[in-house]
C-alpha cells in the first residue's frame, strides 16, 4: 500500500512543491508509533522552511514540509504502550506533516478529547502555543496591561486577541483595511499599517506607549515597535517577514541587532521567540500549554478563525495565498 505526500524539490518558490506517491508505508521504529494524518494547516514557517531560511531547520531536499498535524494512530513500533491504535493525537512535527502518513516518537504526541474538532485542534498547535508562550512565558503580560499586534488579522495575531481578551488586555493591532473589522471582533483596535504611522498613532492612542510589542515582521518594523514601547516596555520578535519574502533586512544580523538593544541605557528590553528552541530547551512547556489551550477551545473559551479548508494537492496555491497575506485566520490541510 502506498500513499502521498509533498515534498520541496530544491529550495525556492512555491513551484518547487511536488505531490509524489510513495509505494509502500512508513513502518515505526521502537518507541514510535504510525500517524494517519488527517489534518494540517499551512503557516508562514513553511514557507521559510520552503525557501531554506528557517535556523531550525537543517534538512537539505528532498523533504516534506509541514509543521504541525492531527491523526489517528494507525500502528504501534515495539514498545509503544501509550496511545491505543485508533486514537487521535496531534504534535508539532515542524516537517514532515504535509503527508497522508507520518512515524513519530510516541512521547511527543498529546492526546485529543473526542469533543475537539480537528481542524480547529491543528488551528491550535503552532498558532496559539506561539501565542500563548509570547504572552505568558517571554512578556509575562499580566491583566489589564497594553498591548500592540503586528499582523493582527493573521494566526498567530488572532491568537494572540483571543488570549489577550482572556486577560482584559487593552490591544491595537496593525492590520490591511479588508482585516479591520475582524480585529474589531475578536477585541482590538484596528491600526492601518499602510495609511497610518503606527508609532505616531500608538503615542495618540497611549499615555506613554505600550506595555509589549508582538512583531513577526522585522527590519524597520522593529524599530519602529521599539518606539512604540513604554519606558519599561518589551519587544517580542517573532518572525522576519520583510527578510524571508526579500523586502529588506537579514534573518542573522536581524536577530543580533534585536538582542543588542538589551545593553542599551533603557528599561525597554527585547527578545526573540522560538517556538522549536523554547520547545528544545523546555519540552514540558510544550504539552503542559498545548494541553491548556485543548481545554479552552473545548470549553469554548477561544475559537481559530478557519479562513479555508484546501487538500494537499493545491500547495502551491496556499503558499501563495500565505506569502501575499491574503488569508485572515488559518488554512487547513483535508489530508485524510
């Protein structure tokens, strides 16, 4: 029995996503189990993977993208003893999930209540953690406390309105005018980034600027976010968009530049967020916060904004629907 799967070919644009067959299954090594995939969604982290600019990442193509997935257990390797075949689980895979089948070490994957919808589970797992973690674990935001979100119409910014609003948070988000009145929904204020000088507005807006800036966008974005700190404010980068779709800025010289400002004569401080390396560095905050935020989505207490629902063999058009930003919440993957 075979099955399917995307791969990138050589390192570029979006063509460079193929849909191949592979004749026969990925069997399990000890401690791993089989994952029939049934979701996954497509993220701005797959397309620096796509282009060969994401640090974590060391794999040369050929190689299946895909950083997150919901499945069902389809076959356990020797050893394997926690999940039962047919149960539903889901995992930050960073690759390898835009596949019908993947073999994973039983130990990373969580455990899915039947009462979650799949979709809106996968919608969870890199978006919301990322989310979560910014707020929680790097800018411990506290109630009532005042924030700015860069790409505030997008995942990882829905998310984080969504938690921000669980902690009466005061939130402007920078966002195209098609994407207001979703930020307007879900809690912000809405800041135009291409009619609007969003430092000048937030100092309108504020007494002294905002507590934490989320910024996945990078170059002169982050200085600009900087400014539009309070005295004793934090900036959180996330992502170098300008740098990874060639609009200015160096992924590297980025990242030591943000670091730097730390020694700079201010209360302002800054630091970069990633997902894989917090996950490396601390594997049990990964499950105890994705285990977190499976109870409020079954408890109803946050809910992803579903922008399309594509099967694999259309990739290459989502990739460019991500790249252009033209999406206003998550893509999903219908892979089984």
């Amino acid at each position: 029995m075979g099955y399917n799967r995307i791969i990138i070919t050589k390192f570029g644009e979006p063509e460079v996503l193929k849909l191949i067959e592979e004749s026969t299954l990925p069997e399990p090594k000890a401690g791993e189990v089989r994952v029939k995939i049934l979701k996954t969604s497509a993220n701005f982290t797959d397309i620096m993977i796509r282009k060969g600019k994401y640090p974590d990442v060391k794999d040369k193509p050929p190689f299946s993208p895909g950083y997150d997935m919901v499945g069902v257990v389809d076959k356990l390797g020797e050893g394997s003893a926690i999940f039962n075949i047919g149960e539903r689980v889901a995992d930050m895979t960073v690759i390898g999930a835009y596949a019908e089948y993947i073999c994973l070490p039983e130990e990373r994957l969580t455990r899915l209540s039947e009462n979650i919808d799949s979709s809106e589970a996968v919608a969870l797992i890199l978006s919301y953690t990322t989310a979560y973690q910014m707020l929680h674990r790097i800018a411990k935001i506290t109630e009532g406390k005042t924030i700015l979100i860069h790409g505030a119409g997008g995942a990882v910014g829905i998310a984080l309105l969504q938690l921000g609003k669980l902690l009466n948070l005061k939130m402007y988000g920078t966002a195209s005018k098609s994407k207001h009145d979703l930020v307007k929904r879900l809690g912000g204020i809405p800041i135009d980034y291409k009619s609007e000088d969003f430092v000048q507005r937030i100092h309108e807006l504020t007494i002294d600027g905002v507590d934490a800036v989320f910024d996945p966008i990078g170059g002169d974005s982050f200085k600009k976010s900087y400014k539009s700190l309070r005295p004793d404010g934090k900036l959180v980068g996330f992502g170098f968009y300008n740098a990874v779709l060639d609009k200015g800025g160096n992924v590297p010289l980025e990242f030591i530049k943000l670091l730097l400002w730390n020694i700079l004569p201010s209360k302002k401080s800054t630091s970069f967020y990633s997902i894989g390396g917090l996950r490396k560095k601390h594997p049990e905050w990964f499950k105890e916060d994705l285990r977190l935020l499976f109870e409020l989505l079954e408890k109803g207490s946050i809910k992803p904004e579903i922008a399309g629902h594509y099967p694999l063999n259309k990739v290459i058009e989502v990739h460019k629907i991500i790249e252009n930003a033209a999406n206003a919440g998550k893509i999903i993957f219908d892979v089984s």
